[in-house]
C-alpha cells in the first residue's frame, strides 16, 4: 500500500477513520478534510482539487500527527447538517459540531460525542450525527476502540485487558502514525467536485490513486416525499429535504407534541425511560457494538425507529417506516431526521389507541407480532464464559444441585472449535462440503467434549435445556484450515456473502473477529445452507435453543444483500434475518424457537428472546439495564433479561448481586453470566458460590435460593401473562405508564415496572438500602412478602431485606399468587 483513501472510512457510526473524507457529504458552505493512509516510505502527498471539471488546485497534505497548518482543523467531524469550524453551513447557522468529536487514531468515540451528546439544534434543525462519519475498518484501521472501549480498555484496576482492546489500541496507534490531511476550499451546492491523491515516495518514484467525486448538499423544502398514514401530527411547514448533485439523501420534519406528554420506546435504550426533555440528548437507531457503558454513551444493540406517547388524552405512537438510520430529538416538539433512499420517498405512521397497548398492537401489525416460547423460558438460566469442558459444565451443574438451586436452562458459550461454530472442540471428522450428522464425528475420552449427545441427555434428565452459542461470521484469522476453509470457500464461490459495492466478499470491519466473512442472511437460500450444518446439533444431540451473539458487523452504506438492498437500508435487518434463520432452524426440528440475541431491530419482535448485551458489574449499569428492559418492552419485546448484576470486571458484592438477582426473579428472563477472563484466578463467575467464596458473605447462597424457589413457583404466572402479550395484550414487563397513563406521578419512579397485570416491582438500584420509597397506582395493592394491604394512589415506604425486594400485587389477584410468595 503506498496510500489509501476511502471516502466514507469503515462505516463505524459513531467514528472517523485516518483515511476519510469529513464529513462524507458535506453541506453547502462547508470545507471538508481529506484524509489518507499512507506507508513509511511516503515523503511527501498532494491533493488535485478539480471543481466542475476545471483546472486543478493543488493542495498540499500534511501528517495529521504533526500540528495543523492555518486554515486546517485536526480532525473535528462535521456532517450534514451541522457546520464546520469556522464555516457557515447554509440554512443551518446556529448548528454546532460535538466538541468531542474523534480526532484521534482509530476513531475512538471521545464521551462528549456519545449519543450525539453535546450537539446543538440550530435554525433548521437537527445537527446531524453521522453521515459519513465512521471508525476503524478492514486492514486493521484501529476500529475496535469506537466499538466500545471509549473510556479506555483497562478494568476496574487499570490494568490493560491483554486481548482484543489491547489489539485495537495497537492497531490504532499504527493507524495514526501514517494518516495525512488537508482541508479543502468551501464547497457550494450545484457545483461538482473531484480529486485524486498524488504521493511522492523515498526512493523518487511517485503514485497516483483514482479519482473520487464529492458534492455539496442543501437543504430545502422540496425534494422527496413522506408516506403518511393514521392522524397526521406533522407540524406544517417543518418538513426540509436534503439533497446533493445526485438527489436526496436525509428529510427533516417536527411533530407536535402536547406539554403533558411523555415520550417512551426507541427500541432497548439504556440511558432514560421518558426521553423527552432531556436536554441536549439525541437518539438515533442504528444497531452498534457498544460495548458496556450503553447508557452513559447512548447506543443501544436494539433500537427501533418507534416512539410511544403517553399522557395525553389519547396514546399515540410514530413508526418511521425504515430500516435506515434516523435521528431524534425530543423536546417540546419530536424533531426527527431519517436517511432516505433513491427515490426520495419515506413511510410514517401513526398509531392512535385509548390505551398504550392499543398503540403497540398497531406497530406490532407493521413489523411482526411475537411468538410465545416454552414456559422453561422463565427459570433460571445458568452461563459463563469460561466453561468450556464437558467436565466443567457437569461440574457447575452438580452445584447447582448441592445447592438446592433450581436450573431451568444453561447456555454454553465456548463449545465449539473456534473456527467453524459447528463442531465441538476437540472433535475429529473429516471435512465435507456436506453438512455433517453426528456419527461423522468422533469424540475422544480424554478430550473436552468426550460425549456431547450423553451430556445433553443428562442435563435433559435432570429438566435443564441447554442452548449453544453462535456468531454469524465466517471466521478468517488465523488462516482457515480443514472444514472452515472449506466454509469460506463455499461462501465466497456460492456468492452466499454480503458483498462490498465492487461485488468482493465483505470482511468484517469491527473490532470482534476482523476480516471475518459473514453470510447474506437476508436470502432464504443462504440461510439453509448456513443452519443446516448445525441442524445435527438439534435433530442429534438434543439442544434446545441457540444463544444468537453478534449481529452487529455489518458496517458500510453501500454494502450489498441478496435481497436488493444496500448497506445503508439492509445493515440494520441483518440481525432480524439472523435470529430468525436460527428460529427456523429450531422449528423445522420440531423445537420452539428459542433464540437469545442481544441485537436486533424492527421486526425482531417475532424472534426468540433477548438479552441487554455486555455490561460491568456495578450500580450504574443495574440501573441502566432496568431501563433497557421497560424501554424495549415497549416496543413489544416480551422474552427479555440481562446478565444480572452484570458479566465484566470483577466479582459483584453480595449486595449488588442479590439486589440485581432479586430483580431479575421478576423480570421475563432470569439469568447470570460472567465474560472471559484468559482463566486467571480468582475466577470471575457469577455463580452464586463463586460470589459468595469471592466476597465472604455468607447470605449469598441461601438468598439466591430463596429467590430462585420463588421464581420457580411464579413461573405459570408468567407463562400465562406472556400468552396474553403475544396474543395482542400489554407487554409482559412494562413501566407503570403503561398501564396508568393518566397518572402524571408515575413518571417519577421510572424505574419501577409491571410483571404481567398482577405484580408491581420496585428493584432497589442503589447501596446501602433498608427500606425504599415506592409508588402505588390507583387501586388496592398487597405487599407480598408480608400480606399487608395498602390503598394506591400514593408514595409508600416499605421494608427492602436482600431476600424480599419490594413487590407487590394487585388485590383482587392476590388469592390465587399468595401461594408463590409462602415462604
């Protein structure tokens, strides 16, 4: 490589990469930076800057580790709709660039940019938040730290995490080492303009790359089209169109909102339940890796471009009926922006209800009504990420059954080989174009896996399904040897994956497993061959559901899938096709579809389960969790749970973890997790004993039990109350506003929440609590631990031990649920 320019970087969301344009597509009025990579041995490179097919300007690059030159800017990204330092955007005056914009190698997020924090609403709109602006990419441009390790990658300690953060950080540093820029003359609206890169190198001989085009957009009131559809609440006159020399790109419009309302939903989101009036807050639904810390930066593996809005006299909702970005900002009115294809034309609906569920069972007929799973759904689930021994698991399920601690499912996450996510490690087989059948493999006594099939059969003796972890990625690093060569070469001559805009494969730009291969799951086909070399595991072997990981690696506008559509329209369904080719997969082998994904989008609601994604164990990240759980609820997620009192750094302490399990017993899914920790002791399991051993506290088992015979006797409960969710009824865990939307006092306590129309959860969220303040809703309400009766309509103060979190229910129901809490 003598030098690399890629216009639109690696695709990241929320990054720049060194060898970009920024902004990718710049507004009238705004100068851009030119960037590339270059190698050692580069001295010196120019740009020829050709407007409207003129003679050439040459500008002159600079290392972008060096100090900027006067009239350059070190980096700050600008897009469209926000103006460049020292430029006035045309129609955007008062619009500001996010102060903590990336200038640094790799694109890391810096945490003034998270979730468009710190972007300012000028005169004609939102400021945008990433058109063009993107991090990392194939070849090891240092894009892993915009995925999620804004912050740092070091733990609790400081200490460095020794893999895959550390890897990017290098990655990173190489990155910034060779990158140069420029920033260009402003640019206008209707004119054209081109450039190539011309290096000079060490030696005396030079290069010269291709030419790449660039124009500037404008906003204006016309150019395209909105689709509208329900009770139109558009305010007239707000509606902008952005557009470039080749036609639309973004529409702008503000839809009313009365003062009294509160707006809910957006997908999973993990920083506010009611997000309006949250000032200078701005969402967008793009799915993203954010690895921990999803509230604090405002990213979300879920989102959803649906808004719910309660408190006025009627509920309503609005459905952006895309599966391209949009943005939001909610204020005293919903300003909203949102990519648009070719033909200028967007879909908006509104839906109107006397109550929420009204207006979720609408959005629910756009996009996919859910599925009801097998009540074992609602028992405990058992994982850690280290367990990765036929031995290993046995034995942490032996403890379970010394504890007395019920099980109902255990999720099995570092089975397989590593390469093929197909096969048990260890196994030996001979490789095939073939999907395999379990005789094909042989299991040695003295391996990891000696008798996978035996193993399944036990744990089915003793009522505990298993699921096995997947991720959809053709891994390539190291080289593939034996079957997952044969796996990539079937993908890449098959043309069965997502393929970059000049039809080569496309390779993975994120941090996790980089130029990893990924099938085109958007077509039926591809879907087939992929399951059907898992099928054995299910048809054979026995397992039960698959834990569906990842989703999130698609990264680019102008990828390209099977089903016509592009990166910027397709991206966002990539994890929608996935957990349902899995889906299928359980269905055709007579099992229930149960799928546990952590990223998805509209449309995800018919498939599986989910979970809230990677978290640190502390308070903040409990408290963030809850709110994911009520805000995708409210999008009609029902299968939902977290890894309780979350899976990274180091061990919880008793109380956290026992408020997180006590919160978590009345939550859809129950489970604990703990990540990957290169098997250094201590371990870092978040197994009861293990945090039990870990922090000396000897209330840790018993209390854990407690809650989780609890739980095993609520479990018809919930099955009932899922039934009536998926059939069109209210979510199974939702924020009070859902039921009491009336009742301005709810939205003080968002964090308490709805299990089914009976039972009213407080968690207790923060340390050091013996008793808690709780709201009551109208009606009569029972404590359960105690059976005292208490009127609504009112704050209360009740008693918050470890092994009683505040839950109450609903009098009339209290006869036939009493049994569950008798001690």
């Amino acid at each position: 490589m003598s030098m690399r320019h890629r216009p639109f970087g690696s695709g990241h969301p929320y990054a720049t990469t060194e060898d970009q344009r920024v902004p990718a597509r710049p507004l009238d009025g705004e100068a851009v930076e030119l960037r590339v990579r270059a190698s050692a041995g580069v001295e010196a490179v120019v740009c020829e800057w050709v407007v409207d097919g003129g003679a050439p300007l040459e500008l002159s690059l600079h290392p972008r580790n060096a100090e900027p030159q006067a009239g350059q800017d070190a980096g700050t990204q600008a897009e469209p709709g926000a103006s460049a330092p020292g430029t006035a955007g045309a129609g955007a005056p008062d619009m500001a660039v996010g102060a903590g914009a990336p200038d640094t190698a790799g694109g890391a997020s810096a945490p003034s940019m998270a979730g468009g924090a710190h972007r300012a609403i000028g005169a004609d709109g939102l400021a945008a938040d990433g058109l063009g602006a993107e991090g990392g990419g194939a070849g090891g441009a240092g894009g892993a730290l915009g995925a999620g390790a804004v912050g740092g990658a070091g733990g609790a300690d400081g200490a460095v995490d020794g893999g895959h953060l550390a890897a990017a950080q290098a990655r990173a540093a190489r990155a910034a080492a060779g990158s140069w820029a420029v920033r260009t003359p402003v640019l206008e609206a209707g004119r054209r303009y081109s450039y190539r890169f011309r290096s000079t190198l060490a030696g005396g001989g030079s290069r010269t790359s291709r030419w790449f085009e660039v124009s500037a957009a404008s906003w204006s009131d016309d150019g395209g089209k909105l689709d509208v559809r329900g009770a139109d609440r558009i305010v007239p006159g707000s509606v902008r169109w952005l557009a470039d020399a080749d036609g639309v790109l973004r529409v702008r419009f503000e839809v009313a909102l009365a003062p009294e309302e509160h707006v809910v939903g957006f997908g999973e989101r993990f920083d506010a339940v009611d997000q309006r009036g949250r000032d200078g807050a701005r969402l967008d639904a793009v799915v993203f890796e954010q690895y921990k810390a999803q509230g604090r930066h405002g990213r979300t593996y879920l989102p959803m471009p649906f808004a719910l809005v309660v408190g006025g006299e009627v509920s309503w909702g609005l459905h952006v009926a895309t599966s391209r970005r949009t943005w939001y900002d909610v204020g005293d009115r919903l300003l909203v922006e949102a990519e648009v294809g070719r033909d200028g034309t967007l879909g908006v609906r509104f839906h109107d209800g006397l109550e929420p569920a009204d207006v979720l069972r609408g959005f629910l007929d756009d996009v996919g009504r859910p599925a009801e799973l097998p009540s074992w759904v609602f028992r405990l689930w058992a994982s850690g990420n280290e367990w990765n021994t036929q031995e290993r698991v046995m034995a942490e399920m032996d403890r379970h059954r010394e504890h007395g601690i019920p099980v109902g499912a255990l999720v099995i996450e570092a089975w397989s080989d590593e390469t093929t996510f197909t096969a048990f490690r260890g196994a030996a087989y001979e490789a095939s174009e073939e999907p395999h059948r379990l005789a094909d493999y042989t299991f040695p006594a003295d391996g990891p896996w000696p008798d996978p099939k035996g193993m399944v059969d036990e744990l089915h003796e003793r009522d505990i399904k298993v699921l096995l972890w997947q991720i959809p990625l053709q891994k390539m690093r190291p080289h593939p040897r034996h079957q997952a060569a044969v796996d990539a070469r079937q993908l890449v001559e098959h043309g069965y994956g997502v393929r970059e805009a000049d039809g080569r494969p496309y390779r993975n730009r994120g941090w996790w497993f980089p130029l990893a291969l990924m099938p085109d799951l958007s077509s039926q086909e591809v879907r087939d061959w992929w399951t059907a070399k898992r099928r054995y595991l299910v048809e054979e072997v026995g397992i039960d559901g698959f834990k569906t990981d990842g989703g999130e690696h698609a990264w680019g506008h102008d990828l390209r899938y099977a089903d016509g559509r592009d990166g910027a329209e397709g991206n966002n369904l990539f994890p929608v096709h996935y957990a349902r080719a899995f889906g299928d997969l359980l269905r055709a082998c007579g099992k229930a579809p149960v799928t546990f994904s952590r990223a998805g989008f509209a449309g995800s609601q018919p498939h599986g389960a989910f979970w809230a994604g990677d978290e640190d164990s502390t308070w903040e990240a409990f408290r963030s969790s809850v709110r994911a759980g009520i805000t995708a609820s409210a999008c009609g997620i029902v299968y939902w749970g977290w890894d309780l009192a979350g899976f990274s750094g180091e061990v919880p302490d008793a109380e956290l973890y026992l408020r997180a399990a006590g919160a978590a017993a009345f939550m859809p899914i129950m489970q604990y997790h703990s990540e990957f920790n290169h098997h250094r002791t201590p371990i870092r399991d978040r197994t009861p004993w293990n945090v039990a051993d870990r922090t000396g506290d000897e209330r840790v088992i018993p209390v854990f039990r407690r809650l989780v015979e609890v739980r095993e006797r609520l479990v018809p409960y919930l099955a009932e109350q899922a039934r009536q969710a998926v059939g069109g009824g209210a979510p199974l865990m939702r924020g009070l506003f859902f039921d009491h939307p009336h009742d301005p006092d709810v939205w003080r306590y968002p964090l308490q929440y709805k299990l089914g129309d009976t039972l009213l959860v407080a968690p207790v969220t923060e340390p050091d609590v013996s008793e808690i303040s709780v709201y009551l809703p109208e009606g009569e309400w029972i404590d359960v631990w105690t059976g005292r009766a208490l009127s609504g309509g009112r704050e209360v103060r009740l008693p918050a031990p470890l092994d009683r979190p505040p839950v109450l229910c609903a009098a009339e129901h209290w006869s036939r649920l009493s049994p569950v809490f008798a001690a």
